[in-house]
C-alpha cells in the first residue's frame, strides 16, 4: 500500500478484536515511532508499550474519551518533557503518533489517539517519573469491523481544501 | 512505495532545486494535511501555501534555523488557534505536518519543518489575524541532491528502541 492511499483511506478505529499484536508487530509499530524526525533530531519521547489488560483499563480511565483504551491490544503512552516550554514538543509527539498509526494501518492495525486530562492519575498508574508528561497515548488492536480500517473520504469528514488553504498570505 | 519503507527511508532536505513543484503535487501534499486526523475532528489549522520567492525569503528570517526556507520551492506556514490553550493543537499540527511530508517524499519531493521564533514578524509578512498562531512552517522541494531524499538508517541517527521503551509501566 503506497502513502497517498493509507494516507487517503486510514480512519480512527476505537473498537477492536481481543486478539493480541505479534511481537513483530509491536515493534515495527514502535519503531515507526522511533524513526521520526524530531526538532533538531531531539527524540523527545519515551513510549510505555502496554499490553497488560489492567493497566490499559485504568488508563482508559484517565481522559473523558479515552474509553477505546481499555479494548486496545496495545496502548502506546508518549511521554514527553513539560509540553508548555516548547511548542516543538507536542507538534514532534504529533509526528511520532502519526507515524506509528499509519505504519499500524499497513499491518492491518487499527488506532486512535486518546486525550490524558488526568495526567498525575496516569503517572501513579504508570510510575514514569516527574520530569516526564503525558498528554497523549495511543490505542492499537485488529479492528472489531474489519471495514472500519479504511474508508473512501465522505462528504462532511474534512472541509474543503478551499477553506483552509491561502495562497502566499492570509 | 509502501508506508513503511517511506517512515524508513526518508530523510529530511534543507537544499533544494529552483524549479518549481507542479500544481497537481502542491494540491496533493496539502491534501495530505487536509486529511490528517485531528482532536474531536477539530482540524484546527489553516495552511498558507507560498511559492513567492519574495515572501519565502522574508518568511526565512524569522527563525534561526528557518534558513531553508528561502530556497524551497513551496512553504507551508500551518495556522493553528493559541497552541498554549491546549495541548492537542501542537500535537495535530504534527501530525498534519508528517502527512504532508510523507506523501511529498512519495512523489520525489524534499521537506523539513522550520521553526518560527518571530511570530509577530511573520504575522506581518502574511498577514493573517490575531486569533491564529505560526509556530512551524515547512520547506518542500525537488532535493538539490537527489541521494539526500532516502538514506538507509544510520548509526547514531536515532536512539536504540531498548533506550526509549518501556514495557506496560515506567
């Protein structure tokens, strides 16, 4: 599958199969991550890979709408330093997630981001230490619908190019 | 070229050739930022595409390290709300920004994010209003060297996944 196609046809998937990831899987999911440009070739993440079914379902527990979290295979928390000091933290953490969602995609993988508005309760449940944030985690698995994966774009999902596109200034 | 072999292979390109991108490839990489995947499908960015050379030159001095952009042959200044006001602003301005440059690097074309340390300056080059944010504009453009599109991963480029992972807690 090219770029422009998964690129095209991804769609978030928060309901999905009880089966496990293969480890190959993982780490190829991960490594998407790793491999990431990053400002000035920071790397300003570490990734708790999360496989345990407790663990996943108290994080889920963390954000209004992190609920998907709690059926995913693999939660995949990005820990980053204080979001506040650099703009460049969150917009690299957002180039690491979609890296590993699309390369998921091609393996059949399904994911959606989830929110953390209570990062202190996530920190007790993951024990990362204070210098460290988490804002955002990721949930993966095989798609409960296999078509929910991909889908032709739909009228209503994204607004027109033209709407959100200036040419040379405003 | 499939979507794994692009998070492997790209590179990021600060050196561009003079000639032009079709039009047919800028609608195609702002296409792939229009269809990133954003908070509660908030897509809050606006995108000013500029091939001005003029505007590009001006636009390049208002960041240290946001030199390249004076030779790309298309920036991308991605408009965001107030990116302090919530941490998934930044993050999916990123992952717009990796969408965008994944499917640039499909089509042979070169990228590197810039940072913009004087939004107020650049606010005036662009002219866009006060309730938006540029925090990162993009460089994109055929790679002045072609061989510094893809490069096979190097030692010492990235950190080793055992360094950044962690396994279901801290």
């Amino acid at each position: 599958m090219n770029v422009s196609d998964a690129i095209r046809l991804k769609r978030a998937v928060r309901e999905f199969k009880p089966e496990p990831l293969p480890a190959e899987t993982i780490d190829a999911i991960l490594n998407a991550g790793r491999r990431s440009q990053s400002s000035k070739n920071s790397q300003p993440w570490h990734f708790i890979a999360i496989t345990d079914k407790t663990v996943l379902k108290r994080l889920s527990e963390c954000g209004e709408w992190a609920g998907h979290l709690a059926g995913a295979a693999l939660g995949v928390a990005i820990l980053t330093p204080d979001p506040t000091a650099k703009f460049q933290t969150m917009f690299d953490a957002g180039q690491a997630a979609a890296f590993m969602q699309l390369a998921a995609w091609e393996l059949g993988v399904g994911s959606c981001p989830a929110s953390i508005y209570e990062p202190e309760k996530a920190r007790q449940i993951l024990e990362f230490p204070a210098e460290l944030w988490l804002c955002i985690a990721l949930s993966f698995g095989y798609p409960a619908d296999s078509r929910s994966l991909s889908r032709l774009p739909q009228k209503g999902g994204r607004v027109d190019l033209k709407e959100i596109v200036h040419w040379n200034h405003w």
